[in-house]
C-alpha cells in the first residue's frame, strides 16, 4: 500500500520539479545565447541565466528551511519544451531574425511554465503559512514575469519586412 500523499508532501515535489526544471534551463540557456543573433536578445538572455542561478539558490534556501533535499526528481516537462528548442536550433532558417523570433516563442514557453509552477507552489507555500517560502517564490515568479514581458517585446519587432516579403 502506498503512502497517501499530504499537502506538503505534494508542495516537497512540485519543490523539486521546479528546482529541476531551472537546472535544466541553466544548461539550455548558454547554448540559445550562442545561436541568437540579435545583441539585445543576448544580453536579456544572459541577464535572465543570472537570475535562474539566483532562483536556483532561492530554492535551495526553501529547501533548507524544510530540512529536505532537492534531488530525486526530473522535470520531463521542461524536458520536453527545451527539447522543442533544440529542434527550432536544428532547423535552416532563410533569415537570422526567423532562428531569433523561434528561440523567443520557445524561450516564452519556458517562461510560461515557469510563471505556472511559480504560482502553484506559492499558494501551497501560503497554505502551509510558509512565509518567507512565499517570499523568495514571489521574487523569482517577478522574475520569470519581466523575463517573459522583455520577451514578448523583443519578439513584436524581430522578423523583419525582408523576411515578411520572402514568403
């Protein structure tokens, strides 16, 4: 018979399936960095792998304050979204600014995911009246938010009319 699981517990493994899926995205990001050709992209990019370090390091605060270890699971929906990403790298584009607005919509998803699995462990953290959890999350939800909305900026203008005209 299997344990039935408590609220904590559930809010434990949602811990580590966003604590994986940052280390995931931590590898994916200097490679996107790499491939992108737009210099403002870069730099956003490489402004949003710090603050990943600095939310990795947030969650590993939560999990010291519940005496737990982040290890032990794999966030195979991450996986799944970075590898879409990959595939977009793969692919031959006509233009530079078509490789750049694919890795933004990719990038978003990311962002989109993240934004999710922020919000749901903030509410259990606030059920569980886990305050300073509830702050460290909130910052790092602020985070992915900026990052998507920088995102979804960039991306309104990235394909340009030489590319439009190509079709």
């Amino acid at each position: 018979m299997t344990k039935e699981l408590t609220l904590h517990d559930m809010y434990v493994e949602h811990l580590k399936d966003v604590y994986s899926a940052e280390n995931q995205i931590i590898k994916a990001l200097p490679k996107i960095i790499q491939t992108v050709t737009s210099s403002e992209l870069k730099k956003a990019l490489e402004k949003h792998l710090k603050e990943t370090e600095d939310q990795i390091a947030r969650i590993e605060q939560v999990f010291q304050s519940l005496d737990a270890s982040p290890r032990g699971k794999k966030c195979v929906g991450m996986e799944g979204v970075l590898e879409e990403g990959k595939e977009a790298m793969a692919e031959e584009y006509a233009f530079p600014d078509l490789m750049d607005s694919a890795l933004i919509g990719g990038c978003q998803k990311v962002e989109h995911y993240e934004i999710c699995s922020y919000k749901d462990l903030i509410h259990m953290a606030e059920l569980l009246g886990d305050n300073k959890a509830v702050d460290l999350l909130t910052k790092s939800l602020h985070e992915e938010e900026a990052a998507d909305q920088k995102l979804a900026e960039l991306g309104e203008n990235m394909i340009t009319s030489e590319a439009v005209q190509a079709m």
